[in-house]
C-alpha cells in the first residue's frame, strides 16, 4: 500500500469530495413549513434565510463561539444538528440523508417564553434539537 497509495486509496475513501459545505446541509434541510402567506410562514422563511446566511458565512469567514474556544463550521452546525458531522458515504446513506427542521410558534404554552424555536429531527439519526434564539444557533 505505501508503494501504490495512488492503487489503493479508492478501496478506502470515495472518489468524490465528501467535505461537508455549507451546499450539502442547506440542500440536507427539508423544512416543515406553515401554509404560504401566513405570518407563520414568513416568519420560518426568514429563519431559513438566516440560517442559510449563517452557514455561507461560517463557510467563507468562520466563526468562533462565544468563548474563542470552538470554530463553527458547516460540519460542527451538521454534527449539532443530526451528530453526524460528516457526508455520508454509502451512496444509499447519501440518498435518503436529510434533516427535517419544524418551527415551534407555541413556545409561551410549551416552554414558558415567546422566542421562536427550530426543531431538528434528522432521518439519519432520532435527534430532537431545540433553540431557544437565533443566537444559540
């Protein structure tokens, strides 16, 4: 193998990029969202939006958590949301890979505040993430 690594190194690793961008979990998302012209409903497309603006952003500038301690990247959001931070590599994984997001409106009745709160589940793995604001994010 150390002669050859060129030869072998397609039994071990895929031949296509498997790096997790910021493009892989934004088309990973499948969000539950409330009827079209609702306030509801826009106010969920702009927490897609933001999202969205979050991952590109930690993708081309990074960001550090509030501590210094902790880049987050597209694959540290992925692996908080689904704890799995990287691209599947089984193409039958790949295919069926998603994250399903709803938005909780009702979080004076359920938790006691008014903060709009995402809810994760991915297929991949039975997570349930709960945000208390766009900031825990």
């Amino acid at each position: 193998m150390s002669q050859y690594p060129d030869i072998c190194q397609p039994l071990f690793v895929s031949g296509e990029d498997v790096k997790v961008n910021a493009e892989f979990v934004m088309t990973s998302i499948l969000p539950q969202l409330s009827d079209k012209g609702t306030t509801r409903h826009q106010v969920e497309l702009e927490m897609m939006n933001f999202i969205q603006d979050f991952l590109y952003e930690a993708e081309d500038h990074g960001h550090v958590d509030k501590d210094g301690l902790y880049p987050i990247t597209p694959a540290t959001f992925l692996q908080w949301i689904t704890g799995q931070g990287h691209v599947p590599l089984l193409p039958s994984e790949k295919k069926d890979f998603a994250v399903v997001i709803q938005l909780n409106h009702d979080c004076s009745a359920d938790f006691g505040h008014q903060c709009l709160l995402p809810c994760c589940d991915s297929m991949c793995q039975d997570n349930h993430l709960t945000c208390e604001t766009y900031e825990a994010l």
